[in-house]
C-alpha cells in the first residue's frame, strides 16, 4: 500500500506546469519593399516569430513566399517585458511588450502582430 502511494506522490510531483502566457502563437510584420524586383513589382518582406510554451521558438524573414533567414531563439519574460535572445549572434537581443495584439520595443513601435 505505502509503494502505491509513493508511486503517485513521485507521479504528481514531477508534472511539468502548463505555459500560458499570452504570448504563445505566431506573431508576424509584413512590409513592402520599395525595390523594384526583375519583374518591376514591389517585393514583399515579411518577419515571423513563433512562441513555444517551453520559452523558445522560431524566427522566420521572407521575401514573397520564399524563406530567406531563420534562426533559433529564447525568451523570457520579466514585470511584462519580454526578451528575445537570438542564436544567431548577427541578430541582436530585444525587449518588447504585449499590447493588445501588438509586439511593442520600448519606445512604442510596433515589431510584429498577433496571426
């Protein structure tokens, strides 16, 4: 009887907490380039974060449909302020905020929406 306890005391103890920050999902900017392309047509770049509830996810930069860079990236989050750490080191860590459905740097421009 005590081992059958035991099993299920050690079972509830190493369950892993449930992530539901409001970030989890995909976040994404989309521009047009003001370059014309071969075809004379305005490019579209676009930037994509995904959120992991394991506090790491996935940067993605498209030109049209086309994957041009992506890389790895941590995050944590601190008294509401979110910081990207970048595996790349040619990509520089940031610091947003959740606003609404908005990814905001600290001097309020937008980086990235909710998809």
């Amino acid at each position: 009887m005590l081992a059958i306890i035991g099993c299920i005391a050690a079972s509830n103890c190493s369950r892993i907490p449930e992530n539901d920050d409001p970030v989890l999902g995909i976040w994404v900017k989309t521009e047009v380039s003001n370059e014309e392309t071969a075809k004379d047509e305005s490019a579209s770049i676009s930037e994509e974060w995904i959120f992991n509830d394991v506090f790491l996810g996935r940067y993605h930069r498209y030109s049209d449909s086309d994957i041009v860079y992506y890389t790895d990236f941590r995050w944590e989050v601190i008294d509401e302020v979110y910081t990207i750490s970048y595996s790349e080191d040619s990509l520089s860590e940031i610091q947003v905020s959740l606003n609404d459905d908005a990814l905001e740097l600290d001097y309020g421009d937008v980086i990235a929406t909710r998809k």
